[in-house]
C-alpha cells in the first residue's frame, strides 16, 4: 500500500514538474514545527530556564548552532519534491523563542541563499514560544500583520495566557492571500480549549470573509488535534471531502491521509496527524472545473527524508528529535513537516 501511494505521489509530483514549465507556475506552503528553538539567553518575564547552560538540558551555543543547522537543512528542503530549485514561498513555523532565533535561523547558508525573510510578533506565551512566518521575496510579499490573541472565556484561566494567531496578509503570484499561523493548547489541556481556538479561528476567517467573500485564506499550525477531532471537524468546520465545502467554508486534505494510517508525529506507538494546512473554498476548484485562472490546491504532502528518522538502537523509525529521555540527540523535531502546493496557469 505505501509503495502504491508513493507512485502515486511521484506520478503527480512529475506531472507537476512538467506543467510547471511548460503552462503553469507552482508556489509550495509548508508548515514546521521547530520543537523548542530557543536561544541562550534568558528573556526576562519568560520561563526559558530549561534553554539555558546551566538549565537542565544544558543548552550551550554548540547546540543552539547545531539546532539551527539542522532546521535549515529541513526548511530548505520542503517543497523540493515539486520545486527542486526554489522550494517553499512560504513557510509558518511554531516553538520559536523570539525574532532574534527567526533572525539566526534565515542567516543559515541553506535560507540565505535564497534570501528568506520572516514575520514574527512577540506573544504571551509564559514559556516564550511564538509562531512566525518565514518567506521567499521572490515569491511573497507580506502587507498586513497581525497577532490576534487567543481569548479565554473562563475567567480563572486568564493566568494561562498561550499563543495567538499569527495573520498575515499579502501578496503570492499577483493575488491577495491570507495566512494564518497557529499553535493551539497543548493535549495537556482539555479538549474545550483546542475547541475554544478552533472557533476563534473561524470567527477571524469570517471577519476577512466579510471584508471580501472571496477571501483567499490558509490556515496553518500544531493544532494538537487530529483532523477528525471537534476543534477541527466542528469547531473550525474543516470538511474532509472537498464535495463537501460550501462557499466560505474550510477542506482539510489530511483527514483522508491519517485515516490511511499515517501523521506528523507518534504517541503510544500510533500516529497522529497534528500538523495541518487548511484552505478555504475560494483555493479550491469548483464542481466540474479544473481551470487555474486563479491559484487553486493541487496536492499535499507529508515532508519525509531518511534524517529525520531514528537509524538504528531501540527507537529505531521514530521520529529523531532535539532530546530524548534527557539524552541530547542533535535531531531535529518531534513532528514531521507538512506542504501543500498551489498552482496557477501562467499568463
């Protein structure tokens, strides 16, 4: 079954490739979720302790530099699979520390190469986690930002404060685009609070709905949640079956994909499938059309390279992150990437 699916996604990859030069222009998003980016310095007001040197996972600037080697390599590849020479417009990233890790991170050879920029905007985040937005200029131009907190309704969790969404407004392949960048509550949280985000989430992508009903929007992030679960399934209204997307609604291509058996990231020995890239109904083809006037979703894809993985000893095929057990491992994230692609008839 996995040999089939991967000659299936070769077969289409290719036959993006060649539409690409010959009739159409292809632009990869992505979304990474960096696991703990953190510089060495203590953010005052922020509870970095254990990203410290003398913290309890020793973090030296040996590691510190080695992390953003090791997430570069992954960012500059995402998208390659289509786009072998450009790769990725647009990337949102979660677990960045502050705009100082975002600004050492698009200095890494592999990004600057490409001259990446990023967006960020500093959150609540007690421990100091933010999202952000990094970005190719030849592809993206960012017009509008803003972070727009996460809310409580309960008046006792106020103290709790947690990241907001990262909205971004610009400018790929000639047309307005939105994207919103988020990490929801963690699962060790109940479930009412990824709820509660997801139906903030939809509530913000109405308000640029209103603005202009053909809004194009994509929403992004950790959401701690499968695509299946009510934050996503009700609370956000992300369908599973494109047939089922009214006009101003939200499809999630990776409900089908998990259903398959595979995700980002493993718990117990099973997958989830966390990170995810929703688009709204003006991304998409409407019944019977397959034209490409407009950007419309072509594909997506789980982003996988053999480093990624544990290569040998007990955990080997999991997932190689940053730490396990309190061992350094210089790995990389404890989640996989995930990238859709847009495609658009060249005029």
């Amino acid at each position: 079954m996995k040999k089939n699916l991967l000659l299936l996604f070769l077969l289409l990859t290719t036959g993006l490739c060649v539409s690409r030069a010959q009739k159409y222009a292809i632009y990869g998003v992505g979304f990474y979720n960096l696991e703990n980016l953190f510089d060495t310095k203590h953010d005052e007001g922020k509870n970095d302790y254990e990203y410290l040197p003398e913290g309890r996972n020793k973090w030296t600037e040996m590691k510190y530099q080695s992390k953003l080697r090791n997430m570069s390599t992954v960012l500059s590849e995402m998208g390659t699979d289509v786009l072998p020479e450009v790769g990725c417009a647009v990337i949102g990233v979660s677990e960045v520390e502050n705009r100082y890790c975002l600004q050492d991170l698009v200095n890494q050879p592999k990004l600057k190469a490409r001259d990446f920029k990023f967006v960020h905007v500093e959150g609540p985040d007690k421990r100091g986690v933010d999202c952000g937005l990094l970005y190719n200029p030849k592809f993206f131009t960012p017009q509008k930002v803003r972070l727009v907190p996460y809310v409580y309704e309960k008046k006792e969790d106020e103290g709790h404060a947690t990241r907001g969404f990262l909205t971004v407004t610009g400018t790929l392949a000639g047309e307005q685009i939105t994207v919103i960048v988020c990490h929801w509550p963690s699962r060790g949280a109940a479930s009412y609070y990824r709820e509660l985000a997801g139906r903030q989430v939809r509530t913000l992508k109405e308000s640029l709905q209103k603005e202009d009903p053909n809004a194009k929007i994509i929403i992004m992030g950790d959401m701690n949640d499968d695509p299946r679960d009510r934050s996503m399934s009700e609370a956000l209204g992300a369908k599973r079956d494109i047939k089922e997307v009214e006009p101003g609604g939200l499809y999630n291509p990776w409900w089908k994909l998990h259903d398959s058996g595979t995700g980002t990231l493993t718990f117990g020995g099973s997958w989830n499938l966390f990170d995810q890239i929703v688009v709204s109904y003006s991304l998409l083809h409407q019944e019977g059309q397959q034209d490409y006037n407009t950007l419309k979703f072509r594909q997506h894809q789980i982003f996988r390279r053999d480093y990624l993985f544990q290569q040998e000893g007990q955990y080997k095929g999991g997932i190689k992150r940053t730490h396990a057990g309190g061992v350094w491992l210089n790995g990389y994230s404890d989640h996989l990437p995930t990238v859709i692609y847009l495609m658009k008839e060249k005029k």
